[in-house]
C-alpha cells in the first residue's frame, strides 16, 4: 500500500437518518413523528417521507450493499416514535428493529454509529411542547436511556442529537421544516432545552453503557476560507469562524456551551445563561462536524460574498468549495481540541440511470476527492480525525426538498425501491480499500 496520512483504524462509512430513509411509518405499533404530519404544501412535489426507501422492511439487503462498498462504519438514527409510541409506552418490536440492525451491521463487520435524534419528533412529545418546553428534558433522557439498555453491548458509538442549529433554524424560526414554527423570541429558551436535553443523553449514556461509549453530536458546521496564505487573512478568517459569527447557526452558540462550557450572547438578545453552564458541558469523546460548503457565500453562516461567476454548485444550489474541509476542521480543532467525526459530507445531484443500467456520477467521485483531499492534509498536520461518514448512504428523502436532490452512493428507485450503486460508490471502495492512499 502507498503511503497514506489516515489512521490504521480510520471510519470509513457512510450516513442517513431513520425519517429519510426508513418509511414504514405506522408498520408495527410506531406513530408518527411530526414529519410524517407534515402537509402535501409544505414539501416539494406534495410528497411525504412515509414510506422514504422502505428500509425498515429492506435493511438486510441495504448493509448487504454496504458491505459490498465495504464501508467500515455506517451512522443511523433512532425514530423516537418507533421506540416510544406514546408517552410510557415502550414499543419492542421497534426497538427489535434497531437491535436486528446492528447485529446485521456487526456481523458484516461495519461498526455501528448511532444519533439518538435526527429531527423525527413524534408527535406525543410536540403535543407537551417539543423543544419550547423543558418537559422535553427528562423524556429524552428515558429515551435515550432505553436506546443505551438495548443497544450498548454492541454500539460504543453514540451522537445524542443531529444538528441542533437546523433543526431549531429551520423548525421553529425560518417555519421550513417540521413543526414548521416561527418564533425568534424563543431561541434561547429552544437551545437551553436543546442542550440540557443533549447533557442529559451524554450522562445517561455514560451511566447506563455496556461497552465504554464514545460520545459525541454531530453538530452543522462550517468556516470561512481564508483568500489566501497570509497569516493575517488566515487570522481574519479563524476569528470570524469561531469568533464573530453569531446566531444559531454559527459554530459557537453550541459549541462553546456543550464543549467549553462558555455562555454566548447573539445579537445583544439572544443568551445562553451562565447558570446552566455546568450542567450543559458534559464530557465529550469526539465532536462530530457535518461539512458541506464554506461559510464565505452561505447566508445561514452570516456569509456576504456573492461567488464568482461560473462557481460550482450542487444540485440544491449549495457552492462546492473542498477548502472548507481543512479549515473547518482546524478552526474547531484549535478552539474545542477534541478528536474529530466527519459525520456528513457529500454531493446533492441529479443523478441519472443510463442507458447502460448503471448510474455514472463522475461529479460525486470528484467531490469526494476533492473533500478528502483536504481533509488528509488536516491529517498530516497532525489533527485527530476519527472517520469520515459519506452523506449519504442512499438517496433518500431530503426533508422539505422532498426525493429530487439525491446525495446517495446507492441509486434509489423510488417506484421500484430498487437500488444501483453508482459508480461514485465503487470508487470510494477503492479509497476505504488502500485507506485513503489513493485520492
Ligand atoms: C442533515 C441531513 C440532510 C443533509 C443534506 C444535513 O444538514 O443532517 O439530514 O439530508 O444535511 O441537506
């Protein structure tokens, strides 16, 4: 093997969340989460994730294809609803889902990585208040404790929540996604609530764990990209990563409380209140940072540049810029000094079948390329990156963007529920194969 930066025990993997891919929503006793009660106007196309690729009824085929990519680890997410269908009430043959999931995933030698919430509320924890009440706090804590007792003899990977900045951004201020809310007064108390709930899973899951966890969230991230190499620009731009950018999108307004235990103040009105500091910051193994594009042109980052003409951009109109790889991870790796999960990048497009049967997606092999490209040279430099969780593993339903924008490595035909795996895939076999060596 040629010589390669990334660890012997790098995870090479790959990533979903169980209200995009899983459907049976109401298959043996779940009830549906506030996804499922989402209405035809506020998805793309009138469509729902209800039955999304079926993979609660297809998983055994779908690790089968993940081990065929040879992916070495693959991230899911709990359905909450699926485990506790209503208050109290614990679900067994969900929980006989997750716990069939992951002995196939062992037994084909993939390590499994499990979120605890990835977005899909259900609808009995909405009705006390969701993320607006502090109620929210102890239910996920019994929550994840039931996950830890069903799971922990065999998982040792743990994220408690997916990208707690979108899913109060987009749910609860914008109205865009599920609950489909507007209320910015309500950010502080949303993210309090949000990051006790988090601290609450972290002590339970440490508590409760067979095996000895890794615990850790896999927070939406981003950087600014410095022009250039001068030490000021690079300066300028690790400041305004960690620094200056404000708001619940930014990197610190839950970083700096859940890992430093820092309170932030945004906007002269938002707050997280030093009296909650203690509680909020709980030891973490590893932070998780979901990577797409630099925050230089992305308006959710406080970003103001308008990008040059001709820049390149994904399907959903998102600039694709590798650089941001490097310097997010350096940025946080400076500020928060804890090993590093990329726990999702990838490449929306608009895939194709060809006439051949086969789905050629030359731009996500390029993608991925481009990406690990810069994540390696984080590596060499000496920073500690666990793995590396391709978005996605299939394509699947994009939230409100419904099933066009497809960031899978496996092909989904949503009609037939058939899968192809694209080219890209049969690539990024070839990189996991010789580790990285050959970009
Ligand atoms: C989310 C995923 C989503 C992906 C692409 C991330 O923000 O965690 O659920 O599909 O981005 O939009």
């Amino acid at each position: 093997m040629s010589d390669t930066v990334f660890p012997r025990n790098f995870l090479w993997g790959a990533a979903s969340a169980s209200a995009q891919i899983e459907g049976g929503w109401n298959a043996d006793g779940r009830t549906p989460s506030i996804w499922d009660a989402a209405n035809p106007t506020q998805i793309k196309n009138s469509e729902n994730c209800h039955d999304a690729c079926d993979h609660y009824h297809r998983f055994r085929e779908d690790v089968a294809l993940m081990k065929k990519i040879g992916l070495k680890s693959y991230r899911f997410s709990i359905s909450w609803s699926r485990v506790i269908p209503e208050e109290g009430k614990i679900n067994e043959a969900g929980i006989k889902f997750y716990s069939d999931l992951v002995d196939e995933l062992v037994s084909a030698g993939i390590e499994p990585m499990v979120t605890v919430y990835h977005w899909d509320m259900p609808i009995w924890v909405f009705e006390k208040g969701g993320w607006m009440s502090e109620k929210i706090i102890p239910l996920f804590r019994d929550y994840t404790k039931i996950l830890v007792d069903a799971l922990s003899d065999r998982v040792s990977w743990w994220m408690t929540m997916n990208e707690p900045g979108c899913f109060i951004m987009n749910g609860y201020m914008q109205g865009v996604h599920a609950p489909f809310k507007r209320n910015y007064f309500a950010l502080s108390r949303l993210s309090k609530n949000c990051m006790l709930a988090h601290a609450e899973a972290v002590k339970t899951i440490r508590r409760y764990s067979k095996k000895k966890p890794k615990v850790g969230v896999a927070f939406s991230s981003g950087a600014f990209v410095p022009p250039n190499d001068s030490p000021d620009e690079i300066e300028k731009a690790r400041r305004m990563t960690t620094e200056t950018s404000n708001g619940l999108m930014s990197n610190r307004w839950w970083m700096d409380p859940m890992i430093l235990g820092k309170p932030v103040r945004a906007y002269g009105i938002y707050h997280s209140d030093a009296k909650n500091m203690e509680a909020i910051c709980q030891p973490l193994d590893f932070m998780g940072l979901n990577i797409y594009t630099s925050f230089n042109y992305a308006g959710w980052g406080n970003g103001k540049e308008i990008p040059p003409e001709g820049t390149q951009k994904n399907s959903l109109g998102w600039v694709i810029d590798e650089r941001c790889m490097y310097w997010n991870v350096k940025f946080m790796y400076e500020r928060y000094g804890l090993p590093i999960m990329i726990t999702e990048n990838g490449l929306a497009a608009n895939d194709i079948i060809d006439k051949d049967g086969k789905v050629h997606d030359p731009q996500r092999t390029d993608f991925i390329r481009r990406y690990l490209g810069q994540l390696s040279q984080a590596i060499s430099e000496g920073i500690p990156v666990l793995g590396y969780q391709h978005w996605s593993v299939m394509d699947n339903f994009e939230w409100a963007e419904g099933y066009e924008p497809r960031f899978g490595l496996v092909y989904v035909d949503y009609k037939t529920q058939k899968r192809i795996i694209k080219d890209s895939a049969w690539e990024y076999k070839k990189i996991i194969e010789t580790n990285g060596a050959e970009l």
